[in-house]
C-alpha cells in the first residue's frame, strides 16, 4: 500500500514539472522586458535626480535624493531664475501648450482617420461595385510606400494652399484612410454574419444605418484597437510636425523635446529636465496600453487568425 501511495505521489510530482521550454520561454520573456524597461526606467531615474547630482550618481540604481523640481522647470512652474539656480541650462519651452497641441493633433487624427477608414473598410467588405478589389489592391500597395516618399509633394500642396504653420496643415496628410487601418477593419468587418445586414434591409433600413447602428457597435474592439495603435503613433510623430509647425504656437511635443534639447545657453543640454519633459510625454502612451492593450493583443490575434 505504501509503495503504491509513493508511486502515485511521484507521478504527480513528474506531472507537476515545468517543461523545460517554458522555463526558457519565460527567461527570455524576462530578458526582453528588461531591456524594454531599463531605458523607461533611466528616462524617470534621471528625471528625478537634480542636476549637480547626474554625473555623481550616473551608476546608481535609484537617485540618492529624489526631487521634483526638474518637472516643475519644464511644465513653467518656476521662473527663469529659480530654473538657473536649480541646475537648469536656461531652455525656456511651454510644453503645456506642446502638451495641448499634441493632444488636439492627435484626437483630430484619429477620429477621422479612423471614421473614413470605416467607411471604406465596410464599402470593400459588404458593397459590391465596379473596381472594387483593383482599387483595394491599391490601398494595400499604398502601406508598402514608405511614408518619406510623400513629404515634398506634402510639404509643397501644403505651401501652396498656404496652410504651413497652421493646424490643418499638421493633420491634413493623415486624416483620411490610411491601408492598414482599412484592411484590418475590412477582415473584422468580414467576419460579421450576412444575416444581420439582409434583415435590417428587409426592414428598408440603409446601408449606412446598418453601419451606423448595427456594424459599429459590433466592432468597438477592432475600432479601439485602430484608434490605439493610430494615437501612439501620431503622439510620436515627428518629422511632419517638425516640417509645418515648428513655431512655437503648434509645436507638439515630439518637436518641443528637440528644441529644448537644442536650447543650450550654458553649453551643454539640460539632461535632467529634458528627461523630465520625456517622462511627461510618455504618461499618455502608458495609459493607452494599460487601458487597452488587451483589446489591442485580442484584436490583432483575431484578424490574424482570419
């Protein structure tokens, strides 16, 4: 009896074991999400450290004597001589205003990029009409055109409409349909039985009541997932803005960081206020995936698996 309780306990045990490719399947998981969240964490260690104290503590772990007064130079809290007293090179930028224009920047672009890449997505996956999947065609081969490519003729169509150093002209090249946005909505779209669709129109509902109150609100978690992955990036875009709203009174954050980094009355950049600046502008990032990384993973699988 006892032989058989110790042959039974073994065995579970032996079920019980870690294989050895999940072991090293999570040890390079580690190892990645070290390396993603070391320079996050320097970014925050030097923002939180004063400026007679960055090269002396540089090898470090955690600042000795953590202060705020890097956040305070950068958000225009402390006059420009409390900022020279405090360590500060004298870079003297409004990142509440850079602050406000990314946010307006960002929010008009993915709301209309994503409206029209709506639009266009259930027109290719439900509408039939002549040309449609040649000009399909040409919304896909228009994500292998690197985006360089299209910043003279931009830059000069926004001249001539004189639109330069204005907020239209900052958003004006990315508020329509952008390829990728409309094939991963037209797969969803895809996916949505017919049968809803036939019905409504048994009823003479229109096709766009159908978008609107049918096909929309079954797919807020590919919409959401579009919308996240277009804020990230328009709040990093940088060189377009750089381009058409390097004055002052349309800069965006992106643009805003290189000219304070670009601002050295006493020589050298401000490190620690500049790295301040940079944890500012990446709280709204964090808290997108924080908020919907997982309808973002869930969405990406989906459409991959169709």
């Amino acid at each position: 009896m006892n032989e058989t309780l110790v042959a039974q306990l073994g065995a579970r045990r032996a079920h019980r074991r870690i294989p050895a490719g999940r072991i090293l399947a999570w040890a390079a998981l580690a190892v990645m999400l070290a390396i993603t969240l070391t320079p996050l964490w320097i970014v925050l260690k030097t923002a939180l450290t004063h400026s007679d104290d960055l090269y002396t503590q540089s090898t470090q772990l955690l600042p000795a004597n953590t202060t705020l007064v890097n956040f305070k130079r950068v958000l225009g809290l402390l006059s420009t001589d409390e900022s020279q007293a405090s360590g500060g090179s004298g870079a003297d930028i409004n990142f509440l205003r850079a602050l406000g224009n990314s946010m307006l920047f960002t929010s008009i672009i993915v709301v209309t990029q994503i409206s029209c890449s709506a639009m266009a997505a259930y027109a290719f996956a439900r509408l039939r009409f002549p040309g449609r999947q040649v000009l399909f065609g040409l919304f896909i081969g228009s994500m292998m055109v690197p985006s360089v490519v299209t910043f003279i003729p931009n830059f000069i169509l926004m001249k001539e409409l004189g639109w330069l150093n204005s907020m239209i002209g900052l958003v004006a090249p990315f508020c329509l349909m952008q390829g990728f946005s409309v094939f991963f909505l037209r797969q969803f779209f895809l996916s949505i039985p017919r049968d809803l669709e036939e019905a409504a129109l048994l009823d003479g509902a229109s096709h766009l009541y159908i978008f609107v109150r049918v096909i929309l609100p079954l797919s807020l978690t590919p919409i959401v997932t579009i919308a996240t992955l277009t804020g990230i990036n328009m709040w990093n875009e940088f060189f377009w803005p750089y381009l058409v709203g390097n004055d002052e009174v349309h800069r965006v954050i992106p643009v805003a960081l290189q000219a304070f980094k670009s601002q050295t009355p006493q020589g050298q950049p401000d490190w620690t206020g500049l790295m301040a600046a940079t944890a500012i502008s990446i709280v709204p990032t964090i808290v997108l995936l924080l908020a919907f990384g997982r309808r973002v993973v869930e969405s990406v699988q989906f459409s991959g698996g169709k």
